[in-house]
C-alpha cells in the first residue's frame, strides 16, 4: 500500500512537477487536468503502465481526489489478482 | 524507458546549457508521448542542449511539412504513419473500407506517398531531416484471410519501400531503418487501439519509447570509428598457427571455421569502405606471412597496415599501431578470442572499444557484426575512404624517411613531386569536407564540430568561404585532406574552422594552405579563432612555430610575418573550379524558392 501511494505520488508531481507533495494528496484531479487538457491523457497513460490498470479518462476525472484514485487502484489490482492470491492477502 | 522515467529525465535541470535546438516534430497524428520521449531521449543524448519541440497541426502531415519554415539549425522529424497516406489506414477514420474502395485507397496513398517525399527533399535543402516510414500494421481491409497477403496491400508496401529508397538517397535525409526497429519493437504491440480512438495517438508507449529513441541516435550521430585492430589465432582464422602449422589454421565450413571465414570477409567489408585495419598477434611473424599469402585466405594480406607480430603485451603493439596510424584510441576497435587479452589492452587504452570475439558462438558472431557496423557505419563511402590505406602506408614511408638518420627535409619534400590542388568553392554537398571537420581531432582549429544544420547556415552566409585541400605526392595519393571554412569581410579573413588530416602532416600542406589564402582572397592579415583542446597539441605547435609564442584565442597572423617566417614549399599548386557547383547551388536555390512559394 505504502509503496503504491509513493508511486502515485510520483506519477502525479512527474507531472506537476510544481505541486509539493502535500498538494498533490490534497488535489483535486479533475482541477488538475483541468488546467492542462494533456495531463490527464498522461496521467491515465502512466496509471496503467505503472500500476498495469486500465482507466479511462472521464472514469479518473469522475474520481475526483487523490485518495479516491489511490483507493480505486487498491481495489482494481485486488480484483486483478486470481481468487487465491487474494485470500492470501 | 517508462513514461513515468522520460517524465523524469525532463525535469531535471540543464546545467549551463550550451545551446538550444529546434525540433519540428511533424506527423498526422497527436504526438502526446512520442513527443515525450523523443525529449527525454534528446535529453539523454545532449545533455548539455535545451531541446525546444514543435508539433504541427492533427491529420495534415504533407501541409505541416509544406508550411515548414525551419531557421537556422533547426531538425526535422517526419514520422510518417499509414494514415498520413489515407485516412482509411488508420484506425481512426469512418471511410469506407468497401473491397471497391480499396484500389482507390492505393491510388490515394500513392499521390500522398510522392507529395510527401517531395516535401522532404525539399527540406532536407534546408535543413537536416530525420523520417520514420509506416511502423504499424496495416488495418485488416483486404479481402484475404489474414495468412494471405493480398496484393494490394504490397503494392501499399512498394509505395513505402519506393519513398524510402528516395528520400534515404537525399545527403541530409536519414530514415530510420525498420528492420533494426523489428529487432526492438515487437511488431504485434505497437498499435494501441484504444488510445489512437481516445486521443489520436496510435502507439503503444513502449513503441513510442523505442521509436523515440532510435531518432535521437539518429540525430546524435555519433561519429564512426576509424580503425579495427584484429587478432589472428581463433580469431581471423581458427587454430593456433604456432601449434598447428600454416596450412592447418582454417576458415572454411569444412574445419568447423565458417565463422572466421564470415570474419575475414566482414572486416574486409569495412576495409573497403574506409575502415583502417591491422593485426596484433603473439606469433612468429615468419609463420604469419605465410599464412597471410595462403592463396585460400578470404581478407587480402595487403588490407591489413600494419602488422604488430612479437611476443610481447598485445597492449604494446597495439600502441604501435595507433602510432603508425596516428588517431586516438576512442576511434579504434579491438578484436581478440582472448578475454584476458581484451582485458590488458582495456586495462592500457580504455577509451578503445574492445571486443571478444566469440569463436564458438554463431548468433554471438552475427552481434558481433551488427555491433561492429554500428561503431563503423557511415552514410556514404567516399574517395578518400577507398584510398585511406594506401595513404596510410605512404603516410608511414614518409615519416620514416623524414625522421632517418642524416635526413634533409627539404630536399626530401623537394623530391616527393607534390601537388596540391585547391578549390575555393563553398560545396554545401562536399560530404567529404564535412567528415574531416567533424572527424579531426589533432590538426584542429578549435575541435568544433559541426552539426548537418550549423553546416547549411554556413553555407547560406554571403560572405562565407571554404578551402579544401587535395594533396598526391610521388608516394600515392592523400585525397582531401584540409578544410579552411570562415569568413572575408574584405580587409581581412576570418577562420572559424580549419581540420587537416593526421595523414597529411609533415608535408608543410598547412603552410601552402595560408599562403593560398593570402594570395588569392587578397588580404593582408587572417584572424583564427584558435582555442586549446586536449588533443590538438599538432596546430598549436605549428601557430606557435609560426608565431614565435604560444597560440591564443583569436590570433592573427600577418602576410609579411607569414612570408619572413614560412619555409620553403615545393608544391605544384593547382587551382580546381567546378562549374557544376554553381549550377547546383542555382537549382539548389531555385528549388528552395518553389518549397517557399
């Protein structure tokens, strides 16, 4: 978990280099890509090579905070996994 | 590279950046992260450069490249997709994919085909141009079942293969070699649907990484090596001589030494385009000759110059080589089946690239050859290249002689029966002058390189002017061996650029080559623009023969100081105009002013 939340931290200041990190968990995506028509498109292109998880845009945008993408990441690579690997965890 | 890494590598800052480059990227697609990587691959390449990307409009590749107006050192990139030929190739548009329509499609992509290579060769006047030819596949659209090629869809192939084989042709076009692209971008995951649909930009991110990163090879255009040191034992042939005897080493299918055969006829190869090639061997020199006259033996005797035979550290005699052939050890290459071998010569010359050969190891040996035509390729073979030996021999004859005991200098230049032959045009096509300013390290001005864009600006200057140098002698011809490049603003003459061959030494070229300038551009004082570097100790003791002190940046050198202070030269000076050049630069011109139009 821990290290999922450092790399999507990672994703989102590769792209707002300019955002602290304590901004980042406090933003809004949607406002974000907002201002840059190009950061989401990217941002969905790193979200599904970092984290091998398909999303499309108006789904990221829908999901609005940092925790919330955070959250939907958890849930969609625990759907990921094949039923034995998920009671193991 | 990982999008997230290419993210990265942008932003961390250039220190002291020393020159910003301009970069039109222009294909018909968006070119969202192609664009990103391209960056973050420029980036790595020239770390020291801020590279600034233009991008074009969406689905109009032949207009953007038509509406290009590149400055002064800008780069083109044209990454040419199926869909830039017609719509109906890409994935992206609802034409129709009726079998009628599919021959009408052909024909459209043939005309689009012919007004995009025209667009590039026309700016490839201007500018440097760099091109990728359609890497995705083809829609699905022709009527065979996918185990069948149907013939329009080679026809669709011809049409690529027939612009490639054009613009590739161009001086200042490089395209980027789709076979090498197979090797490191699976042909089936290229092509990512679903982004081409959602935001125009059809491949998938490793594609794009890859593709990215051979166009930034392709435009950091390292220079080529220069020569390849060979061992022989289990190298150029297999056996040990010594052992074995001369008529049992083998390089034939028959020994079980195919590989070796493939060896001696790779590196021939490279011989015959300019490459510099001489062996280092622990053997009895007695034996080597006579394996070498064998008259089985696939590499000619005479290819190789020179030949360091003893018993002592392979290190030692590859110092000799490179002293017999006057270059640094980063132009060279060495080659031995002995990785201990390999080691002590690293060990002693580490900038040289040096090599295992893998006897016992056939899909080794085909690396090996690919790696070697990456350390040694080049654009074109020149002149001078299919002479480089020869002058390399004579080279070596003359220095010897020179520095026997008892020796005149004088009367032995006097009796070489030299000539030097001079032009004095700016040739934008001089392929030739342009290698030895970017490839001379030794008798350079100030090590400058030149990039294909600082080379076109120079040549667009009124007041620039270029001297090139052709030198024979008794002992064989040299080829072009200077270049003079700079500028006349009238009282007097400016040089920003002047190289000579390491070949060419010792023959007072470099004296001729002042004196011409003076004489014939009718000025009393040249300014070179002189700066140190670690390897051009050669032109700074000549400035500072001739100066009577160290060189400086920016010197000057005065006719009458010139004339008191230069020794005597017996050349036959001969002056070469070319008429055609100045057709070609009225065509040149004319054709410019068309693509503007």
């Amino acid at each position: 978990m821990a290290e999922l939340d450092d790399r999507l931290v990672l994703c989102f200041s590769s792209i707002f280099p300019a955002l602290t990190e304590e901004e980042i968990r406090g933003s809004d995506v949607a406002l974000l890509s907002d201002m840059d028509s190009l950061a989401g498109v990217t941002l969905v292109a790193l979200i599904d090579q970092e984290f091998g998880v398909e999303i499309d845009l108006e789904d990221l945008l829908r999901l609005r905070s940092f925790g919330a993408v955070q959250r939907y990441l958890c849930e969609r690579r625990v759907l990921n996994l094949s039923p034995k690997e998920q009671i193991i965890r | 590279m990982k999008l997230l890494e290419a993210l990265e590598v942008l932003k961390r800052p250039i220190s002291e950046p020393t020159s910003t480059r301009e970069l039109f990227l222009e294909c018909g697609f968006t070119p969202l992260h192609l664009q990103t990587f391209l960056a973050a691959h420029l980036r790595l390449c020239f770390p020291q450069s801020r590279n600034e990307i233009r991008t074009g409009l969406y689905g109009d590749l032949a207009g953007n490249l038509e509406r290009l107006q590149p400055s002064n050192g800008s780069i083109i990139c044209a990454v040419v997709e199926w869909a830039d030929l017609d719509p109906r190739l890409g994935f992206r548009s609802l034409g129709s994919w009726r079998s009628t329509d599919i021959p009408k499609v052909v024909e459209s992509a043939r005309r689009q085909s012919e007004r995009l290579a025209l667009c590039v060769e026309h700016l490839a006047e201007r500018a440097p141009v760099y091109a990728s030819l359609p890497t995705l596949p083809l829609p699905p659209i022709f009527v065979t079942r996918g185990s069948q090629v149907h013939h329009q869809e080679c026809e669709l192939r011809q049409i690529v293969a027939s612009v490639a084989t054009s613009i590739s042709a161009c001086q200042r076009v490089k395209v980027v070699n789709a076979q090498r692209l197979d090797e490191i971008s699976p042909f089936g995951e290229r092509l990512d649907p679903k982004a081409e649909i959602g935001s125009g930009f059809p491949y998938s991110l490793e594609h794009a990484s890859r593709l990215a990163e051979m166009i930034a090879t392709l435009i950091r255009d390292q220079p080529p090596k220069k020569g390849l040191i060979t061992d022989l034992d289990d190298t150029l042939w297999a056996g040990i001589l010594g052992e074995i005897g001369v008529e049992a080493v083998s390089w034939e299918m028959s020994g079980g030494a195919h590989v070796h055969g493939l060896y001696q006829r790779f590196i021939e190869s490279l011989g015959t385009a300019g490459v510099m090639l001489a062996a280092a061997s622990k053997n009895d020199s007695s034996l080597v000759e006579q394996a070498l006259a064998r008259k089985d033996i696939l590499l000619s005797r005479d290819a190789l110059f020179p030949l360091e035979i003893d018993w002592g550290p392979k290190s030692t005699s590859v110092g000799r080589i490179l002293k017999q052939w006057n270059i640094a050890p980063d132009d060279v290459v060495f080659v031995d089946d002995s990785p201990m071998e390999v080691a002590e010569v690293h060990a002693a010359f580490p900038q040289m690239e040096c090599v295992v050969f893998p006897k016992n190891d056939c899909h080794a040996v085909w690396d090996l050859f690919k790696q070697l035509r990456d350390y040694f390729g080049k654009g074109s073979v020149s002149s001078e290249d299919q002479i480089r030996l020869r002058s390399i021999r004579s080279a070596a004859a003359v220095r010897d002689s020179l520095h026997a005991p008892g020796h005149d200098a004088d009367s032995f230049l006097r009796d070489a029966q030299a000539t030097i032959s001079f032009a004095l045009e700016a040739d934008v096509r001089d392929n030739r002058a342009f290698e030895l300013v970017n490839k001379t390290n030794q008798f350079n001005l100030n090590g400058r390189r030149l990039s294909q864009s600082d080379w076109l600006n120079f040549h667009q200057s009124p007041c620039a002017f270029m001297l090139t140098a052709t030198y024979e002698d008794k002992y064989g011809p040299l080829g072009k061996v200077a270049v003079v490049m700079g500028n006349n603003d009238g009282s007097k003459l400016h040089v920003r650029s002047w190289v000579m061959s390491c070949r060419a030494f010792s023959r007072r070229i470099e004296h001729q080559c002042l004196r011409y300038l003076f004489e014939k551009m009718g000025v009393d004082q040249i300014v070179l623009d002189f700066k140190a570097t670690p390897r051009n100790r050669p032109i700074q003791d000549f400035l500072a023969a001739l100066l009577g002190r160290p060189a400086s940046p920016n010197l000057s050198i005065e006719r009458a100081s010139f004339n008191a202070k230069a020794p005597a030269l017996h050349h036959r000076v001969v002056e070469v105009t070319d008429d055609r050049i100045e057709g070609k630069r009225e065509e040149s011109l004319e054709s410019h002013r068309l693509c503007c139009q």
